[in-house]
C-alpha cells in the first residue's frame, strides 16, 4: 500500500468539507488534502503546475453544486487538459444529488470514475484509497 495520497476537494460547503477531511483522516491512510472552494480556483491551480505530475492529485473528489463555477463546468474544463496532466486520476463526483439524470450524466463522462451521494463514509473512503496501490 503507498504510504502517502494526495486528494483535491473542490467543495464549497464548509461543513462537507470538514465531515470529508474527518472521514478521510479516520481511514488511517496519510494523506495530504488541498481544498478548492469552486471549481474555477481548482483548474486554475492545474494550469499553474501542468508539467509537475508530481504535484497532481491521486484523487478528486468533485461537489457538482458550487458558485462561480460548478462541478459540470469543472468537469468540462478538465477533460480538455487531462491528457496535458501527467497523472491518471481517480474523479469521484461527490454531490447529495440522487437525481437519476445526474448519476447518469456524470456516469457518462470518461473522467468520472463513479458518482458518491454526500455524505461520505470511512468504509468507502478506505476502499477508494485502497485501489490506488
């Protein structure tokens, strides 16, 4: 098992992003965790350190509901530069949303990895974290 992950969070809600950062710590894995507070501010930190794979993420986790902008604009904008990252990357849409249509959609997306409803727990957590060895 790697010893070390490093997970993105773009989340705007303050109490999701905690519940997710004590969830996450209660997995037992040694993480390091940046949080984007929309989706604009995370892909233009990817544009800064494109070059530095390094750098990228082992995981995201993906709210679709933020302002300035949202998790679908987010996945858009990412899809376009992934290919320029380096790094394959795990993409969990992360949202309280049970609508159908949006498991659907996000489902759809070649970047996705799978769609998780709000809120998260440790056991699944644990799991993801553990398929990245």
């Amino acid at each position: 098992m790697k010893p070390f992950k490093r997970i993105f969070l773009i989340e705007d809600d303050s109490i999701s992003v905690f519940l997710v950062k004590k969830t996450i710590e209660a997995s037992n894995f040694l993480t390091d965790i940046k949080v984007f507070n929309d989706g604009l501010e995370a892909i233009e930190y990817f544009e800064e350190i494109v070059g530095h794979a390094d750098l990228f993420p082992d995981i995201i986790f993906l709210d679709l509901s933020m302002p300035v902008m949202d998790g679908w604009a987010f996945l858009e904008e990412y899809m376009q530069m992934q290919p320029r990252l380096g790094k394959d990357i795990a993409l969990y849409v992360t949202t309280s949303s049970i609508s159908p249509h949006d498991i659907e959609r996000a489902k759809s997306i070649r970047v996705v990895s799978d769609f998780l409803i709000k809120p998260l727990v440790t056991y699944k957590v644990v799991e993801l974290l553990s398929k990245l060895n």
